[in-house]
C-alpha cells in the first residue's frame, strides 16, 4: 500500500547517498568563539558573530535586565498590545545609525523580505533581483505581483540589459545583498545606484552580512561604497553580528515604514520581538557603533587566514570579508567537505560544509567566518586543522 512515508524515505536516502545530509551538532556551551558539543571542544569558525557579541557581558546584562523589568514575551503583536518603549528605541537606534527616516522591527530578517515587496510593489511595477541574493529576498519578492526580473551576479551589463526590459512600469526597484553569504562577495553598490538613478530606479539592500562590521563605522555596505544617501531601503538582521538572537528590520522613508505597519503581512500577524532580545540588542548596537578596535581585530583575523590557507594551497574565493568560503568543487566535493568538517572537529575546529542545494551543484564549501573573538592562535589552530583534516580523508 502506497504511503507518504515511503516516498519521503526514498528521498532522505538520496540525500544521504549523495553525501548531502545535513546534521545538526548540538551545543552544550553558549555561542562563543570557544564552544563545547556533545562531542568535542572546539574553537568556533561558522557562527555569524562577527564582533563577538554573542556572549558579551554588557549584552547580557541587558537583556538580563530586561527580563526583569519588561517580562518574557509580548503575547500579542504590536498594533494590539505588543509595542513597549524598547521596541521604539530600537527602531530610532536604528535610523540614527543608518541615516533613514523611520525603522520597523520584524521577528527576523527574513520575515522583513518576506513582507516589504508585496506592500510596495504590485502588477504594474518590476523587481530586478541578482542571481545570487538570498533566500528570504527571493521567498518575498515571489509573493509580489510585480513583474519579476533576474540579473547575473553583480553584472552590471546584464543588469542594464534588465532595467531597459523593464522600462514602462511605474515602480521599479533594483534588489541585492550587500554581501552575498555563501561568497563573502561585496555588491558592487556605487555602480548600481548610478545605474538606478540613470532609469529612475529604486535600491533595496539585505546587509545582514555588513550591518555592524562593514564600513569604517560599521554602517554596513552603503557605507562602506559610499552610497549610504542614496539606498532607498536597508534590510537586515539583528541575529548575526548586532548580538546573534533573533529579530530584523526595514529601514528607510517614513511613507514606506508607516504604510509596511498598515499593511505588511508578517508584521501585523506575527507577535513583536522579546523585550530581552530589544534591550540587548540596544546594547549591541551601542556597543557596535563604537568598535573601532573589534572590527580592525576582525580584519587582520581575516588577512590572516586567507595567507595561512593560501600557502597551504587551499581554493579560496577571492575577498576581504569574513565570509571565506574553501572550495571542493566536482563532483565528489560535497563528500569531500563534509568529511572534512567532521574531521576537524576531532582536531578541535568547529565548521560546517555547505552543498546542494545551499549552494550551485559542484561548489561545495567549507564556509569559515572569521570573528573578532578570534585571537591568532586560534585562526592558525583553524588552518592545521584544515591541513590535518585535508590529509586523513584525501591523503598527504
């Protein structure tokens, strides 16, 4: 008798058979640079804590706080009884770092992209994505009825090509990430802002990957590419480098921000961010304004490594971000590196493999990110584990 279950057993055993499983390791220590698992310690390489304020004592404190003075949960979302004076601040921090009109809070980053485009963008208007933006920009922008457009990873000929084919509609918008989280590749923003300014374009930015690190006072891509004035919407998130809970954000005019709390979907029926996640990531970005020191750590961590790997003959894609893919391309790369990764978790190095279809058939990777946390014994403890690794399952 045909069930269900039987089907979807097929399928898992292809995705193990084809070396594609994904486990989840489970942590028994808080998120650090230095964790325990239920198998080893080890050192840190794969979380999204660029600046290391995971664990900070003064986001702790915040938060601890917090849950005292403002309780656990709002219960409720925030046009019904769900918006606390934390919540307002947050949102004002946040436009004050950016240098935009108006903020709203969202349960995270990509509940922000899942509810911007449909608000803003209907059947006559046009969305022109880059090939490689995230998952959330491409979840959101499919649940607008505007005309959608793709073009090829930071090409702006190709991007020409589609603002010329979407000419006639009454809005559009150029999507990308800041920095694309699978390369570590920065968005080419100067280009594309002259490119919409020459059609009349709108530029939305996910800088999930930047806010708080990128740009020399941690405004993320636009800052850093100078075009912090002439983005039209930043999306981002407060669970990577701005503490690592939970929550996101648009930020821009205040038209849109007052017209997403009338209409956005996943802000109106979603319930408002924990008062703890507020205060602390108050604090993280107070903390993140001023830390000069912490990113220019996160920068030589991050030189340093990609020499280290180099010499070692190690295929790197090419970058200064703290995003350092190492490459097993072919067919038998998803294997290879997700070996890899388990072994260094013998030798102390905590990473992850990433493969179809996290990334394109045949680009499997060890995606490496680099924190300030880091100090340099423990980035070249990271590259003797890569090599110690490399050679037990590839050989010597």
């Amino acid at each position: 008798m045909y069930t269900i279950k039987d089907d979807l057993s097929a399928t898992l055993q292809e995705i193990r058979d084809a070396g594609l499983w994904k486990d989840e390791r489970q942590l028994t220590s808080p998120q650090q640079a230095h964790i325990t698992t239920t198998k080893a310690q080890a050192i840190n390489f794969c979380a999204n804590n660029y600046l290391g304020l995971a664990d900070h004592p003064e986001v702790l404190a915040a938060a601890a706080d917090a849950l005292q003075e403002w309780g656990f949960g709002m219960a409720s979302v925030r046009f019904i009884c769900g918006t606390q004076e934390q919540h307002t601040r947050l949102e004002g921090a946040l436009s004050d770092w950016f240098g935009t009109e108006d903020t709203i809070l969202y349960s995270s980053c990509f509940d922000a992209n899942g509810g911007v485009f449909e608000v803003l963008f209907g059947k006559d208007d046009a969305i022109i994505s880059d090939a490689l933006n995230h998952a959330s920009v491409i979840d959101g922008i499919r649940l607008s009825k505007a005309a959608r457009y793709r073009y090829a990873n930071a090409d702006m000929d190709d991007l020409r090509a589609q603002l010329e084919a979407a000419r006639g509609a009454r809005r559009t918008v150029i999507v990308t990430d800041g920095i694309f989280s699978m390369d570590g590749y920065l968005a080419p923003l100067e280009q594309i802002c002259d490119l919409a300014e020459e059609y009349g374009a709108m530029v939305l930015v996910d800088d999930s990957h930047a806010v708080g690190f990128v740009g020399a006072g941690g405004g993320g891509t636009p800052e850093a590419c100078g075009v912090a004035d002439r983005v039209d919407l930043l999306t981002g998130t407060l669970g990577k480098a701005l503490g690592g809970a939970s929550g996101g954000y648009v930020s821009g005019p205040a038209e849109v921000i007052a017209l997403l709390r009338q209409r956005s979907r996943p802000y109106l029926f979603s319930n408002a961010v924990a008062p703890v996640v507020a205060a602390g990531s108050l604090k993280a970005i107070e903390i993140a304004r001023g830390s000069d020191e912490a990113r220019e750590t996160l920068q030589r961590n991050t030189a340093l490594f990609r020499e280290l790997m180099t010499e070692e003959g190690f295929e790197l894609l090419p970058g200064s971000h703290p995003i350092t893919p190492v490459m097993f391309p072919g067919e038998d790369g998803a294997r290879q590196a997700a070996q890899i990764a388990d072994a260094m978790l013998e030798h102390g190095v905590y990473v992850i493999a990433f493969s179809y279809p996290v990334v394109p058939q045949g680009q499997a990777r060890i995606r490496v990110q680099l924190s300030a946390a880091h100090s340099e014994d423990d980035v070249r403890a990271c590259v003797a584990a890569f090599v110690a690794a490399r050679d037990e399952v590839l050989g010597s």
